[in-house]
C-alpha cells in the first residue's frame, strides 16, 4: 500500500496494488493527488507492484533485501563486486507460451539518480547482451507491457 498526501488539504490517500500510480481523487478536497509522502516508499512501492505483477504473468523474481548492521548501517549481505548490482532479476521460462527471457531491472523514484556502481552493472550487463532498465513508478504501463510481450505466435 502507498500513501499520498495531499498538498492542498494534507489528507493522506492510500492505494493498494498496481494502480498506485493513478491519481486519486477520493478525499476531502477531490483534488488529483500524485505526491509521494517519500522516495523510499516510492520505490518500495514500485518494487512491491512490479514483483506482484510479474509472478503474476510468470516471471521468477529475485530481490535481494538489506539487513540492519550492528553499527546502524543497510547491508546488502554478498561477496565480491555485488554493489550496485540491479535491484530485480526476472526470469521466465519457455513456458505458457513466451519465448525466454530474463531482464535486469533497477528500480528508482521519479527523481532518483542512478550510482556510478549501478550505472556500471547495468552498462557491463547491456554489453554482455543482457536485457536491462531502470524503472520508474511512471513506467508502470512500459513495464506491463514488456513484461506481457514476447509471446510466441
């Protein structure tokens, strides 16, 4: 669920599942409301909508969540060159139809910058002929339609 807050009457609207990104006008003022109450909701929101939609068409789906270290910091437990690395790996098999696939997704807020860590996995992984984005909560109708497309005839 994502929460929105209105900037003229500051009531908070909340959404559930994939039309998040839609506009709600169901609050006091019924004016249009899109402002994220936060960028980290808004990607954790987005992360929630393209893993839901996709084991939902399905794509195997791997994500790879930060811990809390003793010392207060977000670790990503890996070994070796893992930072940056794409925040989603989506996987679909031959079947039900779909030629194979997989893709390398990261997934950023609508002003979110991509770190030179990231911008070099996903440029290593293009060069190497994988199939990458980086996605925003805007990308919401692209996204559905790469991840429905490439049926088999």
């Amino acid at each position: 669920m994502t929460t929105y807050l209105c900037p003229d009457c500051r009531e908070r609207v909340e959404w559930r599942g994939v039309d998040a990104v839609v506009a709600k006008t169901d609050h006091s003022c019924k004016k249009p409301v899109k402002q994220p109450v936060d960028r980290k909701q808004e990607e954790e929101e987005l992360l929630n909508q393209v893993i839901v939609l996709a084991r939902t068409l399905g794509w195997k789906v791997a994500h790879f969540r930060p811990g809390l270290t003793q010392s207060g910091n977000w670790r990503t437990q890996c070994q070796a060159d893992a930072k940056g690395f794409p925040d989603l790996v989506l996987v679909r098999t031959a079947r039900g139809g779909h030629e194979p696939a997989v893709i390398y997704a990261e997934l950023k807020s609508e002003k979110g910058k991509l770190s030179d860590d990231q911008f070099a996995w996903l440029s290593d992984l293009a060069q190497a002929g994988q199939t990458t984005y980086v996605w925003r909560p805007s990308d919401m109708p692209e996204i559905e339609r790469i991840l429905r497309s490439n049926r088999r005839r």
